[in-house]
C-alpha cells in the first residue's frame, strides 16, 4: 500500500502514501532545466549507503528504474540513473539545481528508508502541465523494451552495467516471515558508516617464496585463484605479483575495502590495493571479519593544503600538511587506511606513526629501496615545513596530530581517505569527481605463474 509521488511543479513536493494517508511530506531538489528530472511512473529499485558512493548523496541513494531524457552517461560513463539520495547542502531545497536525481534532507530520506521496501512505486508528475500531470501519466501505454539477441550481446553491451555496491537492505532472517526487508544497517556488523575486511588469522595458504600465507584473489566469484599484478606508472617492464600477504607488514593485519557482496554471501569485492587506482577484485567472505568506523580523513592539497578527520558528521580536528612538491605529486583518490605503523621503528623521518593507505605514486616505479611507492599520511621531524609542497607524495602532519589521530577511540584502521584537489572548484565538487570513478577489473595472473618477480612489500 506504500507508494511515493513526487510533484515537480514549482519548488517540487515528495510526499510517501500508505493507502490514502500520507505519512510524510518534503520539499526536494530537482532537476535544473539543462538536466529536467523525467516524469513517469517507476519503482525503488534497491538501495546504497551514500558514503558508498559519494559523501554528497548524504545517508543513502535509492536507486529507481529511471533515466535522464537528455544525458547519454553520467558519473564517469555510466548509464545516467536517476535517484532518490539525500545531500550535504540541505539548503537547496526547492531549486532546481541537480542533474536529474531527486534530493531531499537527510532526516526525511531516513525516514522513507524505515518505512519503504524495494518495489514501493514512484511517481513523478508535473501537476503544472497538462501532459505531465499524475492522471495523463498513469494513462500511458507500456511499450515494449529494445532488446538483442542474447549471444550477441556477450561482445561488450554488458560492460556497460553497473557495479553493485554494499546493499541498504537484506532479507531478514525469519523463518517466519521469509520475504521481509529489513535495513542493513541494523546489524551489529555494520553500524559504522564505513565498512572493511579485516583477514582471519587463520586464513590463507602459505607461500614458500614469499614466506607468509597469502590471500588468493579470484577475477570473478567461483573463478581460478590468481595473484594480483602491480603496474607501475609510464611504459616499463616493472609489472609484479603481489600476494595479499596475511599478516601484513610488522605483522599488521591484512585489511580490505569492500565493494559488493555476491547473492550467496560467499564472496566479497574489494578495492584491489595496488597500482593503477580504482580497481577491484573477488575473495572468499570466510576469509574474513567485516567491522566498521565512522572515521573519515579528508586531505585537500590545495593552496597549503589541509587535513581533516570526521566521526560521523562531527569535525575531530583540522592540521595543515606538507604534500608532494609538483615532480613528485600527491596521488588524488579515495582510499582507506589499512595499516596503523610505529613511524619511529621506520625512519625518524616518519615521526611516531605511518597511517598507511593502498594509493600509489604516479611517477614512482618504486620508493625507498625497492618498495612499492604507497601512500602514507605520517608525522615529521620538520614541522617548520608545514603548508608547503616540498615530500615526496606522503602527507606529512606535526607528530601531536598524528598521535591524536593514531589513538582515536576505537582506532583509525578502516578509515576512510580521500585525497582531493580543490584548486578552481568547491571542495564537494572536489570530492565527488574522486569518488564518481567507476571501479575497474584488477591486472591479475595465475596463482602459479612465476614469470613475473614478487613486489616488494610497501614498507
């Protein structure tokens, strides 16, 4: 009996139906007239957590089997889907400033969230125009889709879907009551607004040649086991295997991204942490832990640049940086931390922690003796170096801040780590230009290939 109708008409209007009775109303934000929302009737098609994606979708996109009249791609090439999300400039609300997309305040989407289900109808009309309005709507007839015949289609049609990511919803589990949809987020495993992996001690099969039991990857779920394969940047014969070592460096954990989940709940992509960015790869769910952190650090390198961490929504602390000098960049992307080092037992250059995360440099085949040139953000012994670009890509902080940021309660590991550029833009545009890119299939090669020497570890 639940349904949403969306009027467009003048500042717009969403109000949620159960039967007759509307349980709720909200001003929206729509689509600008370059980029008009489309009206029609549809459904929710299923659900993200918005930091998933992009921190400007606020607490959730709702997906919606809807597409823009007039954009062929949207979000770095892909199909150009219309949602329901929440947003981070709640001040908007009754313009006409999106790309299509339907925004309403965090609060309200919260609300929808508790009450609606996947399959719960949308319809959006113009109340304003007679073509447009709900009644003309309902009255258009059901056309027949375009379709291709199923083997031809096998040639690159399919690459264009989209990848899913960490569902909003799952089936609960009752026995009782088999079809019920019950929020994701009231379990106990993912309370926090990030999620990661963090490896079973057990787990893995040992490596004679590398010494330590590695975590197989595997190119889709159920495929063959493979080891992934490093590129570094510009046209050289440096490729290496990397096996995801279990532990990790000084014995640190191994600790992943994930990404998306399989329907049987047995295998679990994640962000594949080598060179290039933004690529992906399976592994088996028994593998691992799931945990969450609410933690994420925002690094803006422009002008002196500046780092901030958030719990949640609530600002922790702000530090200015030094970044990588104009030969030897910073690296931008969207990444976590998967590694807590004491920096005095590396260097003293390092201060007294190494916050490492799985971005590397993109002029570095190596860094610092062989290593594979990840990033880090790390205390210094030249805090009268602070605003300038003179390091070497890390992101260096006074050594009181890395403490603090090292022993914030319930740890840092898992964080969440953008690395941005506002130079010329606003900071959300920033962020949501890094996080729009669409994730790629990891290089990978067979578990037992040997042609290509093992990287070295980063640190």
């Amino acid at each position: 009996d639940l349904r949403i109708e969306i009027d467009l008409a003048g500042e717009g209007e969403l109000t949620l139906f159960d039967g007759d009775d509307d349980v709720l109303r909200t001003a929206i934000v729509q689509g600008r007239d370059s980029r008009p929302t489309p009206t029609h009737l549809t459904y929710i098609e299923t659900g993200v957590p918005g930091a998933a994606l992009s921190l400007a979708y606020g607490t959730a996109v709702l997906s919606m089997a809807s597409f823009s009249e007039v954009l062929g791609t949207f979000g770095g090439g892909g199909l150009p889907s219309n949602f329901l999300h929440g947003t981070n400039q709640p001040e908007l609300m009754g313009q006409r400033v999106s790309s299509g997309e339907i925004r309403v305040p965090n609060e309200v989407l919260d609300q929808i969230i508790e009450t609606i289900t996947p399959g719960t109808p949308v319809l959006l009309f113009d109340s304003n125009i007679a073509a447009q309005n709900k009644e003309a709507i309902l009255e258009r007839a059901v056309e027949a889709a375009a379709t291709i015949n199923f083997v031809e289609g096998s040639g690159g049609v399919a690459g264009n879907a989209s990848y899913v990511t960490p569902q909003l919803w799952r089936r609960c589990d009752s026995a009782a009551s088999p079809a019920t949809i019950c929020r994701m987020a009231d379990d106990e495993s993912t309370e926090g607004r990030y999620s990661y992996l963090v490896a079973k001690p057990d787990a893995g099969v040992y490596d004679d040649e590398v010494r330590s039991q590695v975590i197989t990857v595997y190119d889709v779920p159920g495929g063959d086991p493979r080891v992934l394969v490093h590129e570094p940047p510009g046209e050289t014969d440096s490729d290496s295997r990397v096996p995801l070592r279990n532990p990790g460096t000084l014995n640190a954990p191994l600790v992943l991204w994930p990404l998306e989940t399989s329907p049987d709940g047995q295998w679990v992509r994640v962000q594949a942490p080598i060179r290039p960015q933004r690529r992906s790869v399976w592994v088996r769910s028994e593998d691992f832990d799931l945990r969450s952190t609410d933690y994420l650090i925002e690094i803006d390198i422009a002008g002196e640049g500046e780092l901030i961490v958030f719990d949640g929504d609530t600002e922790v602390l702000r530090s200015p940086i030094v970044s990588g000098r104009e030969t030897r960049p910073t690296p931008l992307g969207e990444s976590y931390i998967d590694q807590v080092l004491d920096g005095d037992a590396l260097s003293p250059a390092y201060g007294p922690f190494v916050l490492s995360f799985p971005l590397y440099s993109e002029v570095f085949v190596t860094f610092g003796a062989g290593r594979l040139p990840r990033q880090s953000i790390h205390g210094t012994n030249q805090p009268e170096l602070m605003g300038q670009s003179v390091g070497s890509g890390h992101i260096r902080i006074p050594n009181e801040t890395i403490t603090t940021v090292a022993e914030l309660p319930g740890g840092i590991l898992g964080a969440r780590v953008i690395t941005f550029d506002s130079t010329g833009t606003t900071r959300d545009r920033a962020i949501e230009q890094k996080a729009n890119q669409p994730w790629l299939p990891a290089h990978t090669t067979a578990a037992d290939d040997t042609s290509l020497q093992v990287g070295r570890p980063d640190f």
